[in-house]
C-alpha cells in the first residue's frame, strides 16, 4: 500500500502537466510527511489528499499546493454552524495588492496594461535588442516576465488565471479557455491568431498604439469583434482599448473609479429600483488608488445588496436605504456598504459564537475571500451596538460600541 | 507660465509633434521641464500662485528617481490645495477620462498636447481656466458631447444594417461603430482635419468606387464640438469624383438644432444630404426615407445652397483671396505648377471655400489666354518691380511667367520678409530697390502689412505712402496697383497719390479681363516709363545746374517742368499735350532771358551784364556785336558774330543768339540745335492743329536748356561785345551816317 503510494507520487511528479512550482511544492509536502510524526500511511494519505483534491478542483488544490496557510489564518471558531466546516483557508487579499503593483510596475509587464507610445516602443526595441518592433519577441519577454513574477508569489490562483489568461488565452494546464476569459469571457488576448496574423501583417508596429502613435502613423493598431465591458458598459473593440480594459480589472483609480465601477453595477444590475441609496460624493472620493481583482469586488459588492435585500424581504414599496462611502487609510482602503434602516438580524452573541452562515458563507467562500476583508458594524438590538470581524483571518471577535444605527457592511481592502 | 513637466520627450516631440522649436516659439508661456534635477532646481519658479503646471502622472516612472517624483507630485497637488490660483494638471497616457475639481485637472496625455496651444494663447490674456485644455475651445458643449458619445455608444444595437446598393461607412479613430453596416466599405477619419487631408481622403476613397450611400461621421477630429462631418459632406459634394452626388448620410448623437449656426449647416439644406441618429437601425431607417437623391447636373445648383463665405478673419480673407486669385491666374496664364507656386495650387485645389468657387464658377481649358495676346512689347531694357507681400506664394512667378519669358525684361519682387517689417522699413526696402536698381514700372499691392488692415485714413497705408515717395523720386516711374480691394476710396486715394493703373486680383469670371488690363497697362507703362523717366531725369539735371539762380527763377522754372510733365503725361491720351509741353519747356528759356544777369535790355543791351551787345541808335535802328543771316534753301536763319548796324529785332532768338555767340564763344547762333529749336516752337509747337512735336524735339529742348542753364559750360574767354569808351562819339558818327536826328 504505502509502496504503491509512494509510486503515485512519482508518478505524479514526472506527469508532465505539473508545472515546476507545483512539483517543487508537491516534494516539499512529501518530505514534510515523511518526516511527520504518525505512520507513514498516514503521512502518504496526507500528500495524496493534496493531490487528489488538486486533480478534482484545480484552483482551490492549486492554491493549497503553492500556498501555504497564513501563519494567523485559522477557520471561524463555530462548530454549531453547518457553514463553517466548508470555509475555506483565509487567504491574505494584500497579497493580491502586492501581486499587481508588481505587475503593473515591471518594465516589460507594463506594455501589457498600457498602451504604447514612442517611448515605451523604444524601451520594448530596448529589451529585445531589435531595431524594428518585432511582436513576438515582445511576447516571449512579455511570457518570461510573467512567469518570473508567478513564481515569486505564492498563491493568487484567480488573478494569476485570470492574467495567463490575458497573455495566452489558455488555462494553468493549457488548455483553451473557452468561451474566454474573465467574468466578460473574453475571447481576444495576447495569444489570439487573429492578433498574431495583425502583427504578421504589420510588422513594426504595436498592435496596441497609444492615440498619439496612432495619429502618427494613421493606424488604429489591431481590432476584433466588439464586447462590451461589465465594468463600465463601453464597447472594447481595439487592442489599445483591451489593454486599458486590463488595466481597469486591476488598478482602481480616478479615471476607474470605484464610484464609476458601482455606478455602473448598480445601472446594470438595476439596484436603484430596489435600493435607495445615498451617495456623498465627499465621502466617496474619486482619486483613491487601490490594486485589487475589481470584477471580484463588484461581486462582493453585488453580493452584500442581494443579501440586504434578501433580509429586506422583498418589498418594493419601502425600499432599503443604503449609504456607500470609500475611505482609506494608510494600510487599506474601506468600502462600506452601510444600511441605515434595520437591525441586524441576529443576535451580537449567536454573530460571534455561532459563526458565519450559509449567505455569508457563500459569499465569503465565492467572493471575498482572497479578495478583501469583511467587517460588520451594527445594531443587534436589545442594546447591543458593536463591530465584528467576519473575515480577516483572525477568530470573530465584538468590539462593543456605544450605539450604533443601521447594519454596515465593510470590505477592507489592505494595501501591504 | 506653464511648466510642462513630462519626461517621455519621444512622444512630446513625435507622436503629438511638440517639438523643440515649436516649445520655442512659446518659450515666453511654456517652459518643458524633463529631468527631476530641473525641477528641483526650478522648484521656486514653479510653485508661485498664478503658474499652471502640467504633471506626467507617471514622471519617472520605473526609473530610480520614481519616488522622488510622486513625492514631488504630491507636493504639487498639496500646493494646489493651498492656493486657489495655482492651477494643476495631471496627465496620463493610460488616463481616458477628463475630469477636473477646482483647480486639478485628470486628463489624458492626447488632451494635454491636442489643447496645449489653446491654452498658451488663454494663459497670455491672463485665462487660466484649465477646461480649455481638457476639452478645447468649447469646454462645456465639449463635455456635454463627450458624454453624449458615451451613452450612445451603450446603445449601438447588435445586428448590423442591412442597406442595399454600395455603401461606404466613414468612421472616426475613436469612439466609432463596428461593423455598422453590411458588406460596406470602411474608411477611418483620423483627427487631421485639414481641407488638405480630407480632400486626400475624398480622392483616395472616392475617385474609385462608385457608391449609392456614404455614411459620414458628424463628429470627428480632435474636438466633437467642430462636427466635422458636416464639412466633410460639403468636400464630398464640391469635390469633382464618381461620388459627388452620392447619398450622404452624416450620422451623428445630437439633433439638429445643435448645428444651427455651424458654418456649413446648409449642406442638410440640400438634396441628397440627410442627419441620421447614432445607430445601426438609425441607418437602415434613414436610407428607406432618403428619397431625394440628386444627379450629377444637379450638383452645381445644390452647392450653390451652400452660400459659403470668405473666411471672417482678416487675415485669412487677404490669403485666401490672393490664393484664389493666383491659382485663377496661374490658370489663365499656363503656368507651370511645379515650383513654389505648386504649394498655393495644391492649397487651392484642396481648400474647401476654393473647392466651393470652382463649383460655382468652373475653370475649362478653353478661358486659357493665347501666348500672342500676352505679348509684351518692350522699349529698351525695362526694369519691373512687384512688391506683395505674397510675392511668394505664387504671384512672383505668375508675373515671372508673363514677363520674365522676353529676352531684356528684368523681373524681380520684394515682399517675402515683410512681415518682420515695420512699414517704414517696408518703405525704406522698396525704395532702396527702386532707386539702386533704376526701376521702370513698380506693379505695388495695395496692403503690404497686417498693419494696412486697420489703418484709420487710406492716406497711412504703406503701399499709399510708397506710392508717395516713388513719384516724387521720379514720377516717371510708372506705378500700377495690383490689389483684391475694389473699394472706392481705396481707388481715390491711390489716384491722388498718383497710381498710374489699377488692377484687380480678380477671382470671379472676369480674371481674363483682368490679365488682359495689366497686359496692357504693362505696354503703355513700359512705353510712358521709358520716355518719361528720361525726361523727369533731364529736369532733375537742370534743376541742380540752376543752385545758384534767384528762387523765383527756380520756383518757375519747377512749375513749369511740373506742368511740362503732367502735359508729356497726358500727350499719352492726346498728342498735341506735346506742342503745349514744348512750349512750356520753351517757356523756361524766356524766363530765363528775362533774369537781368543773363540779358539786361535797354537801349544798351548787355549780355552777362558786361558784354554790350547791342545799342539804340534811334528809333529805327541798332548797334550790334552779331548780324542776322536769313533763312537760306534748308539752312534755318541763324546769327553769326559780326556787328551789324540797322533794325535789329531784340527777341528770344536774337537774346539766344547773343548769350550763345558772345557767352559761349561760338561763331553763329547755329549751335547747339539752337535754330531748330526755336523753329519747332515757331511752326510746330504753336501750331497743334497742324503739327504735332516728337518726343526727339522734345529731349532736343531740354538738352537745350541744360546747356543753356550750365554756367560751366560758358567760355573762359568769352567774345568781346560793342566797346563802351567810345560810346557818344561813335553814336554821332552813326546818326550822320543814317541821317539820324542830331543832338
């Protein structure tokens, strides 16, 4: 048995689908186990678990085999709750803060989320020691770039499939992703033929010039069938414009803001018709800069009003009030999604002691977790006024306040 | 003062075509910063309240000192929070949108450069309203567009249009719509907007295929508010292709009532031209209703409903004229377009207000003017001068061209720098020209500097005041005006200033008319100059022999050249003003013999006051030192040196005689062309009505009268005249002798 356990092992290490870190993790694991305490059966049955689970469901076995839990990361104290058994591992959201600062910061990865000028032509011509612009030694710099910063972070399973993605049009193990990539399933990326052919066709020039390059040259750069984006609601239908819609998934800022990004969430989603909400454009300023995976955070967002207005019972006649406002501080940046008109529906003692439910649950496995932290602020009745940490890898805990009106949700999305 | 501070000089300087010399040319309201040590260095000159600082967001980015420019970035945008004047802009290249809170602005780089010069020229009247350089000329109707497009861009509908016939869909560079209609041919409108590059575009896309329908973007180029389509569709309809009288569709986001006051609304007025919305249903809806498509013989008539104008701005209205008027010449004439002039002419063939008169007025190869009729018949080797400040753009060779060809013509123009000039150095040039370079005929035009456009009387124009001066240097020169301006009082002034032509750079159907006036004028000029010139010349000669002569010998002697010159003038027109003027000229001897220092009559007659010519014996007769000798077959009377005693007639001739034998030591009065002279004024110049002087008499005279005036040309020794010492002893002998009364 434990023989035919150790061969899965090697077998698994010499398949060829697994990828370097993989391996290199997978080793790791089995020499943790060998060296464990307990039997080796017991040791193996551990790795196995690791290995089975990582064929069954790539991306939560994927993360579990490059990404080792947190040091303060444990699972919601609830052992009364059906929901709390199934949450996952608390994954740290600034990683994904840090992930795409790098991103968005490397020389080379930049020409990915930025259109290009001469400038930027020059610096590509730089590292890739052409004259002319050549596309596909920009891509294999592009490729080499990428997957140098892949191995240097742990974890970030979807932001990481998301941009490889972006760059190959494929999954982790190759394959096609079909019908496309992100929440807008986009087919066009940076591996598409069509491009490819553009690029053949067009030597020399970017197929994603900035609209100074493009006057220049009187030449849009490539184009492709139009989508229309899920953030803003603009139609995508020229590699400059994708590049810029890249960027946007990521990197949340005046020209992308948040109050641009919910505005637009809430028109689609048609949330005005069952929620009044209240918006100060003082306490929900524009110019605030933040790095995360934004089709995450609407979902997150979208995923607190349905809750609200799931406990809100349904009636359109007296729609719930909700108050949105952004702040930031020098670690996080907080979005609070504040309902004015109720009371929490549980009691402060069942929302610490029993744990998180089978809403929040799903919403924190699906949405938030990995994605930012969540926060309650509310009124529990009976008198009960406080702020508990639902999800921020560390056991819920109440922080009692002197009074407080209405249940806010928080997210909270660390910078380091 | 603005400070630019962006480090990517590649794209400044290529992709937005801000380069080095054009930030010079400002460097008075902009100053490029590209280094952080610069503006560490600059950093007090920068932070001062009424400065506008306009940031590259990523200043430095991915290089070391990437820190140190977001700290400086911040500072900035600290000191605009501080202080209200101060105004900031932010600008990226992955930036899309505009936005702008009290005095920072968030915009993307193309704005920054596209709206740069708009806000330099604000800047320096003191507008420090940072909008203009987010959304140009027109912020508010700018944003209120922008975000038109933005919603009408959601709400494109899926499925293309399905419209029959060829179609062709013109689409801008951003912002347009895929695959709008079926199976059509796609062009993109890029922001170059020029008559030129549109008139590019027309001719490449529109020479070829034919098309039923053209769909024309109502917004594009770098400013939605310009609704460039509309100019687009009247390039279509004025520009002679297979496509001009195609459906044009010019489909846009803002109704009708937006374009009102546009400077080519009109062409939704004519047939075939029709505003759709921004849809693809819009399109196949719009081409069911098009049911009033033109022919090409209507066309013409269409464009007629135009009722385009000469661009407003001075400026432009002078230069467009004149391109007009040159290409119309050009045309007439047969010149070549291969030079200088090729650049006004492929202007012209571009523009759309030219484009629009070609429509209306269309040029064919048959209103070309036969070499022979332009035929320039010159006297000697005259000299002719244009002065326009537009000498370069085409008129120096149109003129070249008709002038120039003849073997002996000298061609030349002044005119290309006068801009730089004030008008007194606009003067002191042509004149410096004229005088050193002996020119003939000056073909002037009427405004030489920017300055003339305003000028409060017409008497302060340059060109008027040059005139002045020409004439009054020689007013031989013939000066003939060449202007676009028809105005009244333009024409009086220029009369008074003594112009001795006018021609208009005429531009409507009457350009052959015109070329046939200046060919002509040119001939009388070349002729008039030649001769008049000369003779103004001679009276100059003449007047500086008589410096030291008594003022009012002087001051008659000037009226009557005056006189005598306005008559040569007018003897042009009518001949016999070339008797009146000999006899002006003729005039002047008289004066002169009149001067007591040249001949004192009395019954003694002196010449030069001291040599005694002649003396009354009694009523019937004289002493005197010459004797008249009669006419004899062709030989003119004439006196000779021998005294003579008997009746003696004390005229002009004999006067002449006696200054001529006695002062200038000759032996007869026929001297000089003396006898001649004084027959011409005799038999011919008194005689109109039966003879009329040569142009060769004349000269003959004046020669006369610059001998006659030029002291240095008397002898030393001149002849000894009547002895005086035995004077009454002589005269008693005399009367015995004539049986004369006795005392």
């Amino acid at each position: 048995m434990a023989r035919s356990k150790y061969d899965f092992i090697r077998e698994l290490l010499s398949d060829k689908k697994i990828r370097p870190n993989q391996r290199e993790r997978i080793l790791k694991l089995a020499a943790k186990e060998i060296g464990n305490d307990g039997t080796l059966e017991e040791r193996i049955s551990v790795v196995e678990n690791f290995l089975f689970n990582q064929r069954a469901t790539s991306e939560d076995t994927q993360r579990k085999l490059e990404e080792p839990s947190s040091p303060g990361s444990q699972k919601l104290q609830d052992s009364s709750s059906d929901q709390s058994t199934n949450l996952p591992d608390y994954r740290d959201p600034s990683n994904v803060y840090k992930f795409l600062l790098a991103y968005n910061q490397n020389e080379i990865l930049k020409s990915t989320c930025h259109d290009i000028d001469s400038d930027e032509l020059d610096i590509i011509k730089g590292y890739c020691n052409t004259d002319e612009y050549n596309f596909e030694l920009h891509f294999a710099k592009i490729m080499e770039a990428y997957e140098s910063l892949e191995k240097r972070d742990f974890g970030l399973t979807y932001i990481k499939a998301l941009i490889r993605g972006y760059l190959t049009g494929k999954g982790f193990k190759g394959e096609p992703l079909n019908p496309g990539w992100s929440g807008d399933r986009i087919v066009m990326n940076w591996s598409h033929p069509d491009l490819i052919k553009w690029c053949n066709d067009n030597r020399g020039f970017p197929p994603s010039p900035s609209e100074g390059l493009v006057e220049k040259n009187e030449k849009v750069g490539f184009e492709f069938s139009m989508f229309t984006s899920n953030m803003s609601g603009k139609p995508i239908q020229t590699f400059s414009e994708l590049v810029i819609h890249f960027k946007h998934m990521f990197h949340v800022r005046r020209d992308n803001s948040l109050l641009d990004i919910i505005s637009h969430a809430n028109e689609k989603n048609g949330w005005a018709d069952k929620i009044m909400f209240e918006i100060d454009h003082n306490n929900f300023p524009k110019n605030i800069e933040l790095f995360a995976d934004v089709d995450k955070l609407v979902q997150c967002y979208n995923g607190i009003l349905d809750l609200i207005i799931e406990n809100h019972g349904g009636s359109t006649e007296q729609k719930p009030n909700v108050r949105l406002s952004l702040c930031q501080s020098t670690h996080s940046v907080q979005l609070s999604i504040h309902q004015l008109d109720t009371i929490y529906g549980k009691s402060l003692t069942d929302t610490v002691e029993r744990g998180i439910g089978r809403s929040y649950g799903n919403l924190i496995k699906k949405r938030v977790n990995g994605t930012c932290n969540l926060t309650l602020k509310a009124d529990f009745g009976q008198g009960d006024f406080a702020r508990v940490n639902l999800w921020d890898g560390k056991p819920s805990e109440a922080e009692k306040l002197d009074s407080f009106s209405g249940v806010e949700h928080i997210l909270e999305f660390p910078k380091m | 003062m603005i400070y630019l501070i962006d480090d990517k000089k590649k794209r400044q300087q290529q992709d937005f075509e801000w380069t080095h010399e054009r930030l010079l040319e400002l460097d008075n309201v902009i100053q490029p910063i590209y280094s952080i040590e610069e503006l560490e260095e600059r950093s007090k000159e920068i932070f001062q309240k009424q400065n506008i600082v306009l940031y590259h967001e990523s200043f430095l980015d991915n290089t070391l000192k990437a820190g140190i420019a977001d700290r400086k970035r911040q500072k900035l945008e600290d000191f605009a929070g501080q202080n209200e004047g101060f105004q900031l802009a932010i600008f990226s290249g992955s930036k899309q949108s505009r936005s702008i809170e009290s005095n920072v602005a968030y915009l993307p780089v193309a704005m920054v450069y596209q709206n740069l010069e708009l806000l330099c020229k604000r800047h320096i009247n003191g507008n420090n309203d940072l909008r203009y350089l987010l959304f140009g000329e027109n912020p508010e109707i700018e944003l209120e567009l922008a975000e038109k497009l933005d919603q009408a861009l959601k709400t494109l509908g899926e499925s293309n249009a399905k419209i029959p016939g060829k179609n062709l869909f013109l689409r801008p560079v951003k912002g347009f719509i895929q695959n709008a209609v079926e199976n059509a041919d796609v062009q993109t409108l890029h922001n170059t907007v020029s008559d030129e590059k549109l008139s590019q575009n027309i001719e490449e896309w529109l020479s070829g295929v034919e098309y039923d329908n053209i769909f024309v973007p109502l917004c594009f180029g770098k400013t939605l508010s310009d609704f460039n389509g509309l100019r687009f569709a009247t390039h279509i309809r004025c520009t002679p292709t297979k496509n001009q009288s195609a459906n044009i569709f010019i489909y846009g986001f803002v109704g009708i009532d937006s374009l009102l006051n546009h400077e080519y609304f009109n062409i939704l007025k004519t047939k075939g031209v029709r505003l759709v919305g921004f849809s693809k249903k819009a399109f196949e809806k719009a081409v069911d209703f098009q049911v009033d498509s033109i022919s090409i013989q209507e066309v013409a008539k269409e464009v007629l409903k135009l009722k385009l104008e000469l661009p407003k701005n001075h400026d432009d209205s002078h230069s467009v004229t004149n391109e007009w008027a040159i290409q119309r010449w050009a045309s007439a004439i047969g010149v070549d377009a291969d030079n200088e002039i090729g650049e006004v002419l492929k202007n012209v063939e571009s523009n759309l207000y030219f484009k629009y008169l070609r429509a209306i007025h269309p040029v064919n190869a048959s209103t070309r003017i036969p070499a022979s009729r332009l035929e320039i018949r010159k006297v000697g080797n005259p000299k002719i001068l244009l002065i326009d400040d537009e000498a370069d753009k085409g008129w120096c060779e149109i003129f070249d061209s008709l002038f120039g060809r003849f073997d002996g013509i000298y061609f030349d123009y002044l005119g290309y720098d006068f801009r730089n000039f004030s008008n007194r150095q606009i003067i002191e040039q042509c004149y410096a020209k004229i005088e050193n370079e002996d020119i003939d005929v000056v073909i002037l035009d009427f405004r030489l500097s920017q300055g003339d456009f305003f000028a409060d009387k017409p008497e302060s124009i340059t060109s008027i005041e040059l005139l002045r001066k020409i004439k009054a240097f020689n007013p031989g020169i013939q000066v003939i005006v060449f202007s676009a301006s028809n105005k009244v009082w333009n024409l009086q002034a220029l009369q008074i200033a003594g112009a001795d032509g006018f021609v208009q750079k005429a531009v409507g159907e009457n350009v052959n008319e015109a070329i046939l006036e200046l060919v002509d004028l040119m001939n009388d000029s070349l002729k008039k100059a030649g001769w008049l010139k000369r003779v103004n010349k001679g009276f100059k000669r003449i007047e500086r022999l008589t410096v030291g002569y008594q003022d009012q010998f002087r001051n008659n002697l000037r009226n009557n050249f005056s006189i005598c010159f306005d008559m040569l003038a007018q003897s042009f027109v009518e001949k016999k003003y070339l008797n009146y003027a000999y006899l002006q000229l003729y005039l002047c001897i008289e004066e002169f013999l009149k001067n007591k220092d040249v001949f004192q009559y009395g019954d003694k007659c002196y010449v030069n006051r001291n040599i005694k010519v002649a003396q009354k014996i009694d009523e019937r007769s004289w002493n005197s030192s010459i004797s008249y000798n009669p006419q004899t077959g062709g030989t003119p009377s004439f006196y000779s040196y021998a005294e003579h005693t008997g009746e003696v007639h004390i005229g002009t001739d004999y006067k002449v005689s006696a200054i001529l034998i006695l002062l200038f030591n000759q032996d007869t009065s026929d001297c000089y062309n003396w006898p001649n002279i004084r027959d011409v004024r005799n038999r011919k110049a008194a005689h109109p009505e039966k003879s009329i002087v040569t142009n060769d008499e004349i000269m003959e005279i004046l020669d006369f009268l610059e001998i006659l005036f030029d002291q240095g040309k008397r002898a030393l020794k001149p002849k000894i005249g009547l002895a005086d010492g035995i004077e009454e002893e002589s005269l008693k002998a005399l009367r015995e002798k004539f049986g004369g009364k006795k005392y």
